[in-house]
C-alpha cells in the first residue's frame, strides 16, 4: 500500500465545522483512510494555509461544448439551440468532441471539481479522456429522436444504451453510466417507455432535463393534464437513483412526487439565468426533502465550468427565489457542491471520512480576497475563486499539484481546441 498524506492544513469536516488536521489516503484503493489526527504518508501534499476539503461535483454538464463557449449568447432556450448550438453540434467530429472534453478537464480540475456528469455524443472519446486525465464520471449518450426517422430515432436510442453497458465500471470503476434521453418533450412516449425498461434492465440510472422552461412544461400539461413529473413517473423515470437536470418549473405536486420517490435534482443557476429560463425553487425542494445537487451545464450557456462560481450564484439566486435573506444559506450550496452531487450520482465521495473515495482539493487561503478568514464555509461560498485551488485528488490520485497539471498538458489542450473550434465552425457554416 502506498499512502499520500495531506497535511498542515485545516480540514472540512462532514458536519462542516473545520479543525485543524491532516488527511491520509490509500493511493492504491483510492480510500480515504484517516481524517484528523494520521500516521506519516509515504507521499505528503503540503496544505500549510489552506483548506482541505472534499473534491467538487458538477452534477450536469455537457463538457466538449466548451468548443462552442461565447459561439451564441442572449437568446431563450430553444432558439439557441436550434439556430444555434444543435447546427454546430451536427458538425463535430469524434476528435472535436475529444478535445472539447479535454479543455473541460482542464478547467475542472483547476478549479476543483473531482467528479462529474455528462451528456453528450461520442461518448467513447469522452471516456478516454475521463481515463486520461483521471477524474470520476457518470457518462451516458444524449438521445434526441425528434425530427428523426424510425431508424434514425432507434439507432441513437441504442447507442445510448449501449454505451451504458459498455463503459460502466471503466477506468478502473471511476466512470460509470446512465441513460440519457434529453428531455420528455424531445423523445416521443413510446420511445421513453421501451427505453427506460431496456435502462433498468440494464442496472443505469435516468438523467433527462426536466422542467427547465415553460416551453418544456406547458405543452405537455395541455396535452395530458397532468405535470410533467407526473408524465415522467408514468414513465417509470422518477427512480430512487434517477437525476434530473434542472427542476426551474416545478409545483408543490411535482416537489413532493421527487421526495416520495428519491429522485434527485441538479441545479444550474448560472445556465438558467443566463437563458432567462426562471429560477428553480431549492429551498422549497430542499425543505420537502428533495435531494439536490449542483452543475454548471456546458460552457456554452455557463460559460464556464467553475463550481465555486455556481456555489455563489445559487445562494444568491435562491434568496431572491425564497424573498428571504436566510434561504439556501453557505452550508448548503457547500453541501449541493460537495455530497448532494455526490448522492445524486450515485459517487461514494462528497465528504472527508474514513471510507469515502479520496477525490479530495486544497484551496489556498493566503489570498487578499479571503483574508480575514472569519468563516471559512462562507468563503468557499462567497469568496473562494477556483483559481484558489492549490491541489486536486482524485480517487487517491493527484492530478495537480501546486496549480500544475500532472494528467493533461493544458497548453497543448488550449491550443488544439482553439483550433479545433475555429474548423467545426467553419465546417457547419
């Protein structure tokens, strides 16, 4: 067994109270093995003035559309995507959306994200770069099959699943997989009930967007009469491992059926202001018993991948929800950051503990703008940058040390994706 020891600096401990003390992993297993008070490592990290706490989960995204970050801005929703996004998305090739994921990793990593989940197309590139670059991943193949044929709508919904057999388990148990319908208006009932029973027969969990604008909800109240939740159990969607991106639109009847049934729901303030999709109301959910955790959706709508970012714009964004100044206070975004992302998809990580995965970073303190360090939970909400990030850990691994990438080149992966976004946009106009 080979242990790395991070040490000298304070520590987040799991009810969120900081202590001073030390963090040993197995490097092997990728366990945490002690937290507090531990044994000399045989590697050590130095955390003298920093804050070592759980690695960032960023519960949604769509990480290669960082090739299309600043491509389209200050539209609504859907006109964005289809005059937009879905034309330049229809002319990346397997090695765009490779490099796509590249940068996002980059990015991730530098400012402390562990762990993540993605929707998208190409997914086998994008499990190679998760391998590469060793973070944790839940993966799965975005499905679209409107303005298909039958064949066409058929082959994506295939794909779809089996890539969710085949990439399970991969890179040594870091990336596992879901099913991946995009939302219960782009995937006709017949297809989302044939699918889903194919998923639980396979052992995946369900990721779909739901209830993000008024545009998505309304058309399906109309014709159904019922909430889109409510469709969506139907449906057999609403799984106690199941997660739903977004959850804007959501009435008292929906919030309960999430809590009823454990469905867990991502959050994406920064993404939902931006397409002025409305705010989700989290403190209502969070105060039903829903389980909530954090994403920045894809860079194009974000536009970056920064979880620290997101941690302040929820807090913010959930006061003026709630009108009420207490309302998704610094512990919770730190918890929808950290272990509500972590639960959501299914990652034994989240927390500092004996046990847990150690995906693990140390944010840097000594910085202007978080001294005085009076509170160091409504820093990481308020104040920490994730440029603050000193050291990411994942699954016993480092990745960076001291702002230096260890698994990727970033300057290499900059320059290829600035080039590579340069054709695709070329190719699709």
């Amino acid at each position: 067994m080979t242990t790395l020891q991070i040490t000298g600096g304070e520590i987040l401990l799991p009810d969120l109270s900081v202590d001073d003390g030390d963090v040993l992993v197995d490097a092997d297993s990728g366990e945490i093995l002690a937290v507090g008070d531990t044994e000399t490592g045989d590697e050590t990290l130095d955390a003298e003035g920093g804050l070592v706490m759980p690695g960032l989960v960023n519960a949604h995204t769509h990480v290669p559309m960082t090739l299309l970050r600043g491509v389209a801005d200050d539209k609504p929703l859907e006109t964005w995507l289809r005059e937009d996004i879905w034309p330049v998305e229809g002319a990346l090739t397997p090695e765009d959306v490779r490099v796509g994921a590249e940068l996002a990793m980059v990015e991730m990593i530098r400012s402390g994200t562990t762990g993540f989940a993605d929707m998208y197309f190409h997914v086998p590139e994008i499990a190679d770069v998760v391998e590469e670059a060793g973070l944790r991943a839940r993966l799965g193949h975005g499905v679209v099959t409107v303005g298909k044929d039958d064949e066409a709508a058929r082959a994506d919904i295939d794909e779809s699943l089996d890539v969710a057999a085949e990439f399970d388990g991969a890179a040594d148990g870091r990336i596992s997989t879901a099913y991946m319908p995009h939302s219960l208006t782009t995937v006709s009932e017949g297809e989302l009930r044939e699918s889903v029973s194919r998923a639980r027969e396979l052992g995946v969990p369900v990721h779909y967007h739901g209830n993000e604008t008024t545009e998505e909800v309304d058309p399906i109240v109309d014709e159904r009469g019922e909430r889109p939740l409510e469709y969506a159990a139907g449906l057999g969607m609403l799984g106690d491992s199941d997660f739903v991106a977004h959850g804007v639109h959501v009435d008292d009847t929906e919030i309960a059926l999430l809590a009823e049934r454990g469905t867990s729901v991502v959050h994406c303030p920064a993404s939902n202001m931006k397409l002025a999709s409305g705010i989700a109301p989290v403190q209502r959910m969070l105060d039903a018993g829903v389980s909530v955790g954090l994403g920045t959706d894809g860079a194009a709508s974000n536009n970056d991948l920064d979880l620290f970012d997101e941690m302040r714009d929820a807090a913010m964004v959930g006061k003026l929800a709630a009108e009420d100044a207490s309302a998704v206070a610094a512990e919770t975004v730190v918890e929808l950051a950290t272990r509500g992302g972590a639960d959501a998809l299914g990652f034994d990580s989240g927390r500092l503990e004996a046990g847990a995965n150690a995906d693990v970073v140390v944010v840097d303190f000594d910085a202007p703008h978080l001294t005085p360090a009076h509170d160091h939970v409504s820093h990481l909400a308020y104040a920490v940058r994730g440029s603050d990030v000193r050291h990411t850990v994942c699954d016993g691994e480092v990745l960076m040390r001291d702002r230096e990438l260890l698994t990727l080149d970033a300057e290499s992966v900059m320059r290829r994706a600035t080039d590579h976004a340069r054709e695709a946009l070329a190719r699709a106009t």
